[in-house]
C-alpha cells in the first residue's frame, strides 16, 4: 500500500515519479518472499487496483511479477471449495475473500461468476 501511494501520490511531471515507477518495477524484493494471508492479499490487491485505474500498473510492476502476483494472491488459499468453507478462521472472513474474489474480478484475473460465487 506504501508504494502504491507514492507513486498516486507524486505528480506525474515531478522529477521523482519516473524513478519512483522504475524503482518500484525493478525492486528487488520477491513478492514470493511476503507471507501475505487474508487480509494481506486484500491489501496487496488493494494496491494493484488502485495503480490499474490510475494507469500505473504496467509501470509499476512488472509482468513477470504480475504472473506470480495472480497465482499467489487468491481467496482459494483460504476458502475450500467446492463446498466455500473458510479454513481455520471465523466467518467473519467471508468478507475478505468475497473482497479479494472482488478485486481480483477487477483487475481481470477472475471472471464475474467466481467472484460472485
């Protein structure tokens, strides 16, 4: 959320936007290495939603990163299926992956019956 607010943040002619976007595009941090669950996927699609309407994403993040960002940032994680049975959390969480399953629907990566579902 960090990043993305930096960059939503610096006015696109200020000097530091276009290092801020490559920085980030080329960071040497692997998503991979992040143990994001519930309410951390959330936040992280959160994020990716918000440079997508900006137009940021593509700048911001690279494909290769998206690809694994796609597989690694899923309400399947936590929800069984077929039967939709949270794993180990209060059904509170419902919530969460209804948002997640939401998010991931807006930036392409679900269809809208999964996301419904």
């Amino acid at each position: 959320m960090g990043l993305s607010h930096l960059l939503l943040e610096t006015p696109r002619d200020d000097a530091r936007f276009a290092r801020y976007s490559r920085d980030t595009a080329t960071s040497p941090i692997s998503p991979s290495a992040w143990n994001n669950e519930t309410w951390g996927v959330y936040y992280y699609l959160l994020a990716l939603h918000k440079l997508k309407s900006a137009g940021l994403l593509d700048a911001a993040v690279s494909a290769p990163t998206l690809a694994k960002l796609r597989l690694q940032l899923d309400w399947r994680r936590f929800v069984s299926q077929p039967d939709y049975k949270l794993i180990n959390l209060p059904a509170n969480y419902y919530g969460v992956a209804f948002s997640v399953a939401r998010l991931r629907t807006l930036l392409g990566w679900e269809d809208e019956a999964q996301a419904g579902n």
